[in-house]
C-alpha cells in the first residue's frame, strides 16, 4: 500500500510540473522554487504548535489547488505558479514521507513518524 500511495503521489507531482510548464515561466525557476514552501518549518522556532501551523499551511494540497485557482480568477500568473510550486513541493513531500504535522513534533506527521521504519 505504501508504495501505491508513493506512485499515486509521483502522479500528482507530474501533474504539477505539466500545470507548470502550462504557466510559461522558464524552466529554471521550478529547482529554485521547489523548496520554498519549507520556509514554513521556522514556525518551530517559537514552539511545535505553532510550527506545525505553519507547517500544515504551506503543506496543504487544498491551499495549494486555491491559490491556483484563485490566480486564474484574478488572471495573476505568479498566484497560479505559487500554488503550483506548493502542489508540486507537497507530492515531492509526501513520496520522502512527509506528511502534516501533529503539535507534538516535527516528526509526527499524518503518514506516520519521520525515521520509523514502520511509519
């Protein structure tokens, strides 16, 4: 099953990188993107539930499928390429095994704890 859900999420990560190409910004910009959404993970500075909020906004795939929405209503390309980038960056997440986060921890995540072998 893990791996099912492991090429379920490679499907979804290839759907965003077609919506990508779709944007017409250059090619380029998705390596130096791709990693931005985990700016969130500084929420852990103050404490893990508020880390964890953080974490989870930037990690949302509904977030990300609003904000492209929403930039195809306001025809606002760089609103449809920030919610791309989160929904790419979150299938990525999600193959590695990073899922939302519980107030617990940065390790306690919904697809089960980072670095346990049985999570």
């Amino acid at each position: 099953m893990k791996n099912l859900l492991k090429l379920e999420e490679l499907a979804l990560m290839i759907l965003g990188i077609f919506m990508f190409g779709l944007l017409g910004y250059q090619w380029w910009w998705l390596p130096v993107l791709i990693l931005t959404p985990d700016i969130s993970m500084l929420g852990y500075i103050a404490n893990s539930k508020v880390g964890a909020i953080c974490y989870n906004l930037f990690h949302h795939r509904g977030v990300a499928i609003l904000l492209y929405f929403v930039g195809i209503y306001l025809m606002l390309p760089i609103i449809q390429l920030i919610g791309t980038i989160l929904f790419i960056h979150i299938a990525m997440d999600r193959i590695f095994g990073y899922g939302l986060k519980y107030e617990k921890g940065f390790k306690f995540t919904h697809l089960g704890e980072i670095g346990n072998k049985n999570g």
